[in-house]
C-alpha cells in the first residue's frame, strides 16, 4: 500500500512586479491608469488602492513605486522608522488595516501621511477594504485616511485569469494541454495569487513525473490543495 500523499506546501515567491508583466482587464485597468497617470490625476497627492487578498495590489503598488521613485513598505514596518527620513520622497503604505490598534504604528502613519504632503511628495495606501472600514483608533488617521481618493481592483474575470495563467505557464516553459485552462478557470480561486500558485505547482508536479500537465493532473492536483486546506 503506497503512502498518502503530502498536501503541497505552495509558499511560491511572487514573480516580476514590473509594467510589462502587468496583465490588464476590466477589472483594474482604471486603478493602472490612475497610477501611471500619477501626478497629474493626484490632486490631493495621496491615494487609497482597494482590492480583495490576491488582485495584484501589491504588483500594483510595485509599478507605481518605480514610476514615481518612491519607497514601499508595510504598514506593519511603520513603528521605529526614521518617518522625516522616509518623507523625503514619495511613499507606498501596503495593508494599512493591519495596523489598526497598533498606537506607535498608527501614530508612525500619522506623522508620515503629514510630513509627505507637507514636503509636496504622494502617498499611496493599500488595503482589502475602503478606508470608512479601517478600524484605526487615532481619530486624526482615521479621518485623513477617509479622506483618501480611492480607485478599487474587482477579482479578475474569466479573460483576465485564462491571460495570467497563459503567461504564468509560458514563464515555466510549460504547455498545458488545450483543456487545462478552462477547467482551472472553473475551481480555482479568482485571484493573481491562485494562478501563479496553480500554474508553478502544475510546473513541479510535471516535472516530478516527467509528464505534460493535463486535466487529469490538474484534477489531482486540487485535490491536494484542498487536503492542504483542511490541515491547516
């Protein structure tokens, strides 16, 4: 009797954040615009980028980062920052709810949300959620940060998330057969993340068997994940 097999651990490193491997759709052409057009449609230099887990806004944040030359950093990074220093230039501020209720962190942002406009720099944030839902405590953060214009990133549609794949694939050399894609687009979860997990797991499940990927190992293949799922 042949032993289980062990649910993949699919902790992928993130690809190429640049301009060119930016795939776009309907869902966040208007937030790729918006911050290629940055500074010009910035007239309050500070922008909120909304999108659920997965939808590219770190990718997103990436490509503003090297438009604008600015620093990018989690909020969770915030507290012991030299804030004059990183005020300096512009600034990108991912997950800013994750910082709710974190004082020193709060206060941190604060200071920086005041000290780049002050000096006539941009500020972009990111989260899941608009701004109105951020539970921060510092009611001075709070109300800046709803005073945030935002542009929102929707989950990706059918089109989009059979492009990502498609590229995903082609950056491994990997050619699924022709029924791959459209059963994928059907299971799995409608994010950049998933595709990129999916397409490069495919990949090490090929080569460990030295066969093509096809429907039937993409059908395995979710089984595992979801056996992964239920352990954890």
């Amino acid at each position: 009797m042949s032993a289980p097999q062990k649910p993949l651990d699919l902790r992928i490193p993130p690809g190429r954040m640049t301009r060119e491997d930016y795939i776009t759709g309907p869902g966040n052409e208007l937030a790729l615009a918006m911050l290629l057009s940055w500074p010009d449609s910035w007239a309050s230099r500070k922008l909120a980028l909304i999108g659920p887990r997965g939808a590219g806004k770190t990718h997103l944040a990436h490509i503003w980062a090297e438009t604008a030359g600015a620093r990018l950093l989690s909020a969770t990074e915030l507290a012991g920052q030299d804030i004059p220093a990183l005020a300096s230039g512009p600034v990108a501020i991912e997950d800013v709810p994750a910082i709710a209720g974190d004082r020193a962190a709060e206060e941190a942002l604060f200071h920086l949300h005041n000290l780049v406009l002050a000096e006539g720099h941009s500020l972009l944030v990111t989260a899941e959620s608009a701004p109105a839902l951020w539970p921060l405590v510092i009611p001075d953060l709070a109300s800046r940060m709803q005073a945030c214009p935002a542009v929102t990133i929707e989950a990706p549609d059918d089109t989009l998330l059979g492009a990502l794949l498609t590229k995903f694939f082609a950056e491994r050399q990997v050619m699924p057969n022709p029924d791959v894609i459209p059963f994928l687009l059907r299971r799995i979860e409608r994010s950049f993340t998933a595709a990129r997990q999916v397409a490069a797991a495919l990949d090490a499940q090929s080569l460990a068997e030295k066969r093509p990927v096809t429907r039937a190992m993409a059908s395995r293949l979710l089984e595992q994940l979801e056996a992964g799922k239920a352990t954890h």
